[in-house]
C-alpha cells in the first residue's frame, strides 16, 4: 500500500465524515416530522439499491437465519435513525449530534453483556469519565431541549445495539445487501409504528404517504444518495487502505462538523452555554481515548454500518 493510497483514501474518509454531519443539519432542514422523514429516506436508499441487480444476487445466496437476523438488526436501525431526528426536531442539531457521541462509552457497556465476553476495566473507566460531560451538555441546555437529550440517548442505545449485532454477522454477506435487508426491514417497521406513533411518542409522529413536496422533497433526496449511499460507496472504497484505528478516529469526527455546520448555518451556539460546549469537550475526549487505546493496526471491517448509521463504529 502507498503513501499516495493512504492520503487518498484519508481524504475520502474525512469527506464521508463531513456528509455524514450533514445529516443532522439536514435533519433541521426538512421540516417534516422524525416518522415520515426516516421513513422517506429509508424507502429511497431501498428503492436505489433495488435497481442493484448485485443486491438480488445476495438476497438469493443468503441464508434465510441472515437474512431474518438482518432484518431484526434493521429494526434497530430505524429506531435509531427515528430516535436521533426526533432529538433534532425536539432540541437541534448540535444536541443530536453530542448525544450520539455517547454511542461509544455505551458500546463498551453493552457489547459484553451481548457476546458474554468479561467486562474490560477500562472500558467502564472511560464510561463512568463521560459523567461529567454528560451533566454538563444537559446543563448546558435550556429546560426545553430535555427531551432531546432523551431521545438522542435513546438513539445512542440503538447505535450500541446493532452496532454489536452487526459486528457479530460481518462475514454474512455482501455489504450493499446487507444495507438493503436492514434498511428494507427498516422501512416495514416504521409502517407498522406508523398507525401507533400518535399514542406512543406524539412529537415523532407524522403520516407517511403525503408525498413531500418543494425543498423537502429536494433535501430528502440529497439526504438519501448524497449523504446516505455515496458515502457509503466511497467509504467501502476508503476502508481498503486504512486501519481501523486510523478510520475510526477520523469518524470521531463527525459530531464536531456536525456542531460547527450547525452553528455557521443556524448559529445555534446561541441556544447553547459554555456549559454544554465543555460537556462535548468531554465526551469527545473520552471517545477518542477509547480510539487511542485500542489502537489496533489492521484493516478496518464491518463497512456495511457505514450505511446504516449516525455514529458509524468502524473499527472491531
């Protein structure tokens, strides 16, 4: 591998990052409510991926255990997605993005008790160091963005979650079918919420089959293809020449483009404190700890959550 392939592919990663902090900013754009928005991005990145005839190839060669085990992931996965918007359109998009953050120290939680491997000691440490962040952000934040620090934690669980279960199915199959089972799988759930949402969490729900229209309809389709599947193929491309150690503190970065984008754009450090800045100082802190020492030196795996989420765990 050459230093020129290296650089190439470090600045294809930085430019998936900086699409995938899109997302949020997206996110505050599209003024439809957290339902109908995920599932209008689902049902295109599905729809493309359709037209794959490579995807029907490995719908066909897969095991019908992956493919059910794939779609129970993909229920985690709109969950997620419905969750993180639902934090953007309950606070904004710079408290969304700190929140998933937490995704990392979580992991370190949650991974364990769902492959019984035994508890790593520093893994809890740097749990128990985000603490202070996390009292911060949420003090940080005026009373009325509360429920998008809950929504966002949530959001942070489900990333936790499949994360860990995705890990455990990497070698199950091709990674754009994959992201096609999760995110079809995806889309069924979100229309069974549907009819429920109203009761379960009002300020999510919205209906789905009111075709958007004007810059939502334009803002949902940037949304799917260019900060959704573009990146995704650019990432598999990029992931061939770093390590993991070396990508995943790249993807660290998404929350800071996510935050300074959403301060240039909506200037949101008007809502915010010093408070909730040094809380993210914190928690990000203490994600890129966790990078620095696991800090393994091998190929980076596991590209098919490149798709399928906010907080993209790329390293093992």
């Amino acid at each position: 591998m050459s230093n020129r392939d290296t650089t190439r592919a470090l600045w294809q990663i930085h430019l998936c990052v900086l699409l995938w902090g899109f997302t949020a900013i997206l996110g505050k754009l599209i003024t439809l409510p957290a339902l109908p928005l995920v599932w209008w991005r689902m049902l295109i990145v599905v729809v493309a991926l359709a037209l794959l005839p490579r995807v029907w190839r490995g719908v066909r060669t897969m095991s019908p255990r992956h493919r059910w085990a794939y779609a129970g992931i993909g229920a985690l996965v709109a969950l997620h997605w419905l969750t993180f918007y639902g934090a953007i359109k309950l606070s904004n998009a710079s408290v969304a993005a700190t929140c998933i953050a937490f995704a990392t120290p979580m992991t370190a939680l949650v991974e364990p008790l769902l492959t019984r491997q035994r508890f790593q000691p520093r893994d809890l440490l740097l749990g128990l160091a985000s603490l202070p962040g996390i009292w911060l952000v949420v003090g940080g934040v005026p009373a009325g963005m509360h429920a998008g620090i809950v929504a966002g934690v949530v959001s942070a669980l489900f990333v936790a979650l499949f994360g860990t279960l995705n890990k455990r199915m990497v070698d199950g199959g091709d990674s754009l079918t994959v992201t096609a089972l999760e995110l079809g799988a995806g889309t069924i759930t979100l229309t069974l919420l549907a009819p429920v949402m109203p009761l379960l969490v009002p300020a999510f729900a919205g209906p789905l089959l009111l075709v958007p229209s004007g810059m939502d309809a334009f803002w949902l389709v940037v949304l799917a293809l260019a900060c959704t599947l573009f990146p995704f193929a650019l990432c598999l491309v990029a992931l061939r020449h770093l390590s993991a150690f070396t990508a995943q503190l790249s993807v660290n970065l998404e929350p800071i483009y996510a935050i300074v984008l959403a301060a240039i754009l909506f200037g949101e450090q008007q809502e915010l404190s010093g408070k909730f800045y040094a809380g993210v100082a914190i928690i990000l802190g203490v994600v890129f700890a966790q990078g620095l020492m696991a800090g393994r030196r091998k190929p980076a795996a596991h590209p098919e959550q490149a798709a399928v989420s906010e907080s993209h765990r790329i390293a093992d």
